[in-house]
C-alpha cells in the first residue's frame, strides 16, 4: 500500500517537472524545430542577402561562370539566374551554391 503511494506520488512529481520544464523552456524546443526544419531556407536567404549586398556583381553583368560566358539575369533572395551567351540557355543557381562555382568577372576598359 505504501509502495502504490510512492509510486503515485512520484509520477505526480515527474508530471509537475515536466511541466514546469516545458513552461520555462519550451519556446526554446519551438525555436530549435523551426531553425532545423527552415535551415536551408534559412541558408539560402542569408547567401542571397550577402551576394546582393555586394558591390562586386550587378544585373546584368557579363561573368565568367566556370569558363563559360554568362550574363547574370537575375538576383534574387534564395536563386540566380544567369543566361549563357554561347548556349542561349537560362539556369538558375541556388545562392547556398554559389560558393562552389568559380565567378569571374572582366575589368572594365578606361
């Protein structure tokens, strides 16, 4: 009799530290689901950002992409777009990757 009592009593203790765990905590779990479940959202807009940020690269400028001519189209928040002049065909880069293609860019002539 005493040990059903024991065992009652702690699984009303155990429910009530649960309880005050999520309370206390709990926007924390929110927000560490959020961040693992948008992380390549998350990712594609902070490299999105940072390139268009950049001085280095307009719309419309003639680029080297991999060694091969292209104009960039388009800059957007998680894509870009770049035409290849040769080819005349579009594709787009997800601005998480761009960091793996080689980009270069001609001096301009004075």
């Amino acid at each position: 009799m005493i040990f059903l009592y024991i065992i009652e009593n702690n699984h009303v203790i155990m429910e009530e530290a649960v309880g005050l765990l999520f309370a206390k905590y709990g926007w924390m779990f929110i927000t560490m689901f959020f961040m693992f479940f948008f992380k390549g959202a998350i990712e594609n807009l902070y490299y999105g950002v940072r390139f268009m940020m950049g001085s280095e690269y307009n719309i419309d400028d003639i680029v080297y992409l991999n060694s091969k001519k292209c104009r960039i189209i388009r800059m957007g928040i998680y894509r870009t777009t770049f035409y290849m002049v040769d080819e005349t065909r579009k594709f787009h880069i997800p601005n998480n990757k761009l960091q793996n293609h080689i980009i270069e860019k001609e001096l301009r002539q004075n």
